[in-house]
C-alpha cells in the first residue's frame, strides 16, 4: 500500500505539473488530454465515474481556455474591435482633413467673389491731362476760339509765370459705383478748387485747379510728380489711387497703384 500511495501521488503530480505546462504553453488540446488522465487516475477504482466527470468538464473547460486564449495571451492590437476602431479613427481623420480643406477652399473662393464684386461696383478714378482745345468743336482755331476756351476754363488753367497754358488737370470716374469727397493731392502741387467733388458713375469726369509748392516756372515742374487721387464710396470705405505725371504736353501719366 505505502509504495501505491507514493507511486500515484508521484503520478499524479506529474500530470498536474504538465497540464498547467500545457496550458502556459497554449496547448489546449494536449492539456485536456492530461487533464482526463488525472481524472481516471484519481477515480481508477471507478472508471465509469471518471469518464462522466471528464465528459461534463471538457466542454466546459475548452470554452474557458478559448476565453482565456482570446483575452490574456492574444495580443489586444490582434482583436477584432480594436482594429475596427483603428480604421474608423484613420476614416474620420481623412474625412476631417477634407472638410478642413474644402472649407478653407470655399472661404477663398467666398472672399474672391467679394473682392471681385466690390471692384466691379466701386469707383474708379483716373487722373487726365487736357488742353482747352480738346474742347473746340470748329475747325476755327483762331483768336477768338482761342479766348472763348480760355474763358470756359480759365479757372482751372496751369498758370506759369502769370500766363495761362492751354492744359489743365482732370479727374474722370471709369467704375460703376459713385465716388464721394474727391482729393487730389501731390508732392509738388496743392488742389485748390475742385469742380465738383462728387462723380457719377461711368465716365463723369470734373476738371481741378492746382497751385504749385514753389514757383512753377514751365512745364517740366510736373515731370515725375505723385499724385494721389482719393474718394470714398457709398460704404464710406476709402479708396485711393496713385499715379505719376511723365509729360504735361504729351498728356502722358502713368497709373501706379490702387490702395
């Protein structure tokens, strides 16, 4: 008796060691094998018992290792719901990436039909070199032509000298919206009298009378002046153009910038 006790003690804790081994291991197979040879042995008096207790417990325990294979030695980042939830985070990303861009887009193209509508409905103001002879309707250019124009604009006449030229200064509004409070200003002359401060729109166009900084002495006086022409339109927002005399006798001026 003392050499069966000790021989199925020995056995059975041989068995038991191997099927925890087996189990470490994920072999659940092989673990249940050992599993069923622990059960017989410990009923080996009763073999009819031990196949009931092992036939009750196997589907039991098979379950509980797929559990536990499936939640502790799976690694998570392998499980189905984590690598949904991987794809829907990277689907809303790029979603989110296009909707950021398609709004930046949309808010460009918004301030793009703004700006183009407001240059479209705002005034703008060009700066003109004329003669008094632009204005004569006759083929007639003799003296008393010449003293009928000089009355008709003599208040806005260069004066060099005392004398009166035959060109003069004028403001013409080319856009569609009205300009209010018309300056012009300049670093060699002062805009002393303005024949109207107000322009329709689509080409109304005022003459100015000017004074120069120091004496004007001939024509070349305004060779490369800055002028700057001014008005505000029906939103009360200013707008100012610039430009620069090249030649008075040409009636040539160059349009620099719109600020």
């Amino acid at each position: 008796m003392p050499h069966k006790s000790n021989g199925g003690i020995f056995t059975t804790s041989f068995i038991w060691k191997t099927f925890l081994d087996l189990v470490a291991l994920n072999k659940g197979y092989e673990a249940t094998n050992y599993l069923g040879l622990f059960l017989f042995f410990i009923n080996g008096q009763n073999h009819k018992r031990g196949v009931l207790l092992w036939q009750n417990m196997e589907e039991t325990f098979l379950t509980t290792l797929q559990s536990i294979n499936g939640y502790v030695i799976t690694p998570f980042w392998l499980g189905y719901d984590f690598l949904l939830g991987i794809i829907n985070v990277v689907i809303l990303a790029v979603t989110l990436c296009y909707l950021i861009k398609y709004t930046k887009a949309t808010e460009e193209t918004k301030n793009q039909i703004e700006k183009q509508t407001d240059l479209e409905q705002m005034p703008i103001l060009a700066l003109y070199i004329r003669s008094m002879w632009d204005y004569n309707k006759e083929d007639n250019t003799g003296p008393a032509i010449k003293e009928r124009l000089k009355n008709k604009f003599k208040d806005y006449l260069i004066t060099i000298n005392g004398e009166q030229t035959e060109y003069f200064f004028r403001v013409r509004n080319m856009g569609k919206g009205v300009a209010f409070d018309i300056e012009v200003e300049s670093d060699k002359f002062n805009t002393i009298k303005y024949q109207s401060r107000f322009l329709a729109p689509l080409k109304d166009e005022q003459s100015i009378a000017i004074t120069g900084k120091t004496d004007i002495k001939d024509l070349n006086f305004f060779k490369d002046a800055v002028c700057y022409v001014s008005c505000k339109n029906v939103t009360g927002s200013l707008c100012i153009f610039s430009y620069k005399i090249r030649d008075i006798k040409d009636k040539r001026v160059e349009y620099l910038a719109y600020n």
